[in-house]
C-alpha cells in the first residue's frame, strides 16, 4: 500500500507539470497507473455491476480471452486511459467512466472516443487531436493521454 | 457522529484501501491524502449504492464528491432526499 501512495503521488506530480507549449501549438497530457490486482478485486467483489459501471461492452469484449476470462491487465489499462483523459482535460464536472472509452483500430493501436458529457468538454475545450498510449506490466498497468488543443479555442480553461 | 457518518466510515474501511483509519478520521480530511485513489472511488461508489440503496448519477461522480467523509454524507444525503422526493 505503502509502494502505490508513492507511485500515486509522482503520478500526480508528473501530471500537474504537464502542460507545455511548443511553437503555436498547445499540448496537454495526462497519465494514470493502476494496480491489476485492485481491478481483479472489483470484479470480484462487484461483478459485472463494476464492469458495466466502468467499461464499454466493446472494451469488455477486447478484454474478454477466447475461454470466456477476463483478461485483467488490459481492464486496468482502460481504467487508467480514462484517469488519464479526465486529467488531461481537467474535467470534474461529473463523468461517467464509460464515455471515455478505448478502441483499437485494425493495427491493433489504441485510440480514444469520447461520448456525452466528456466529449461536449473536450469540443469545449478545443480538443483538436489526441493521442493514447497503454502499458501493462508487473502488476501495474499505465496510460498516457496526450491532448492537441485549438490555440484559438473559446472558454477553454485548460 | 451520525448513523449515516457510521455507515460511511464502514464502507471506506472494505473498499477505500485508506492508509488512515477511516474510523477515526476527521469528517472534513481529505481521502485522497489518507490514500484514496480514483479506482478505489469507484468500489466506495458501488459499495455506498448497496448500503443505501441508491444509484449516483453522472453529476455526483467527480473527484469532490469522494473528496471527505461529510463531503459522501452531502452527497448520500442529497440522493436520498431525491429519492423521498421523487417517492411522495
């Protein structure tokens, strides 16, 4: 417990520094790690109300092995890409997990589509492209979210 | 203390994975400082919507909805209300 306060607090950290711009562009990311072993007790202690609650039918599938078992590590991969895009837009106005979701395209990378409140922030924001990228790895699984922001973007706080 | 205070605690101590005892923590400390993180939040969520047997909608998930112990009890309280509303 000790070992994943302090792994959280350099994650805050890093994230807080975060905000840079380069030439006319404006760039914001975000970041997040999870332990797989707290996602695995989710799911065992809330079933599929957790998964439902959190996660897209789609990323349940791609998550879902050929046997029926849920493939955890990239569960908690999710969970972190979507911590990592509300920090990234710096959005506490209410979200639910499940409109910040992860794809894959037919390479097999990793995208971000945005549904309902979350995406109304980001057009708000200026949101003009992003990128996202998951790691999983001894017990722990990683994203970053990097954000593209419209330097001419009204009301945007970010 | 109030019960729902109580109730509260008891579920932070099964699913807030608090470095602090959230028996004897302050109503207004910080959770995220005594350890909550953002996936902890969510089991405090589902569990808190078992206990009280109600349902948080997309305006109370947000960081300063699991910021404190009176910051649950407004919103439990807040829901609650709805619901007895809604019912009478």
């Amino acid at each position: 417990m000790e070992k994943a306060t302090s792994v959280g607090e350099l994650v805050r950290a890093a994230t807080a520094d975060a905000t840079n711009e380069c030439g006319s562009d404006r760039f914001v990311i975000g970041v997040d790690l999870v332990e797989v072993a707290d996602v695995a007790a989710s799911i065992r202690v809330h079933g599929e109300r957790y998964l439902d609650r959190v996660f897209t039918s789609a990323e349940v599938a791609t998550c879902t092995d050929d046997s029926g078992g849920y493939v955890v590590d990239r569960l908690a991969a999710r969970f972190a890409a979507k911590e990592a895009a509300i920090k990234a837009l710096r959005h506490d106005g209410g979200v639910q997990y499940r409109d910040v979701e992860t794809v894959l395209d037919h390479t097999g990378a990793p995208h971000l589509v945005l549904h309902g409140s979350v995406s109304a922030h980001a057009g708000r924001a200026g949101v003009s492209s992003q990128s996202i990228s998951l790691s999983h790895s001894g017990g722990y699984a990683v994203a970053v979210v990097l954000l593209q922001m419209a330097t001419d973007a009204k009301g945007s706080d970010l | 203390m109030s019960e729902r205070a109580l109730l509260i605690r008891k579920v932070l101590q099964g699913h807030g994975h608090l470095v602090s005892d959230p028996t004897t923590i302050a109503e207004d400390a910080s959770l995220y400082n005594a350890g909550l993180t953002s996936h902890a939040s969510v089991n405090v969520m589902l569990a808190l919507e078992d206990e009280f047997d109600l349902e948080f909608p997309e305006r109370f998930l947000k960081r300063s909805t699991f910021e404190s112990i009176r910051s649950l009890c407004a919103a439990v309280d807040s829901l609650l209300g709805a619901e007895h509303d809604a019912s009478a």
